[in-house]
C-alpha cells in the first residue's frame, strides 16, 4: 500500500469538532476530516480519537470501523491513511440520528461494543463565496 497514493485519505485535524461520551468529553479526544484536496473528500467521512483509539464513522452509510495505530501516518495535526472502510473491522453500532444543529452537524449514535454513547459534533465548512 505504500506506494498507493491513489487510495490515500489526508485527514485535516477540525479544532472546532467535539466528541462526547455518554454526554461527558473524554480525557483524550480528537475530530478530522478528509482534507478538501484528498481524492476522497467525503463531508459524511469523520476520523474520531476516543480516548487511546481512533474509529472512522460513514455518517451517510452509518457505519463505524475500527481503526488500528498502524494504519495512521501522523503529519504534524494532521493524519494520513490508506482506506479505512474495511468490512472486517466493522464495529457494531446502532440509534444513528444526523442532523443540523446550527453551525454544525450533530451525529449520535451507540457504539455496540462499549454500549455507550457517542456524540460527534462536525462543523460545517463555512461559506466563503461573498468574498469574490
């Protein structure tokens, strides 16, 4: 795969992006989206840090994959990986609800492993086009 740069997902670290667990921020936590120059820019894609593990979410699909230490090349903030929706690495989950929450997307769901709560907050991008 090392070569395969066609595959790969530049992940921009979102510094407004929250993530909660059963309502409460976790001690370790991080949000990133597919860069806007990925080949793969995708808004429903989120890479999410919980605590000491990293899990993608296909918020269009509603899925949620786990995501190995090996898979990740950090670059400065931000993350580069290879294909992550991998369906042997599914992780069962259910009660998806996506919707707008103003300045940003709310996405909640429950992680059938941990059988806890995740709420992941997603900015949106913001409209730029009055400037031109």
């Amino acid at each position: 795969m090392a070569g395969d740069e066609a595959g790969r997902i530049h992940w921009k670290q979102i510094d407004e992006g929250e993530v909660k667990l059963d309502g409460k921020p976790p001690i370790a936590s991080g949000v990133y989206q597919p860069d806007k120059k990925s080949k793969k820019k995708d808004a429903d894609l989120a890479l999410i840090l919980l605590g000491r593990r990293y899990l993608m979410l296909d918020a269009k699909a509603r899925l949620v994959y786990s995501v190995l230490p090996s898979d990740l090349q950090k670059q400065g903030n931000d993350i580069e990986t290879g294909d992550l929706a991998q369906s042997s690495r599914l992780v069962p989950s259910s009660d998806w609800s996506v919707r707008d929450v103003g300045p940003a997307e709310l996405i909640k769901l429950t992680l059938g492993d941990y059988g806890r709560i995740l709420e992941v907050e997603l900015p949106h991008p913001r409209d730029l086009r009055y400037l031109y």
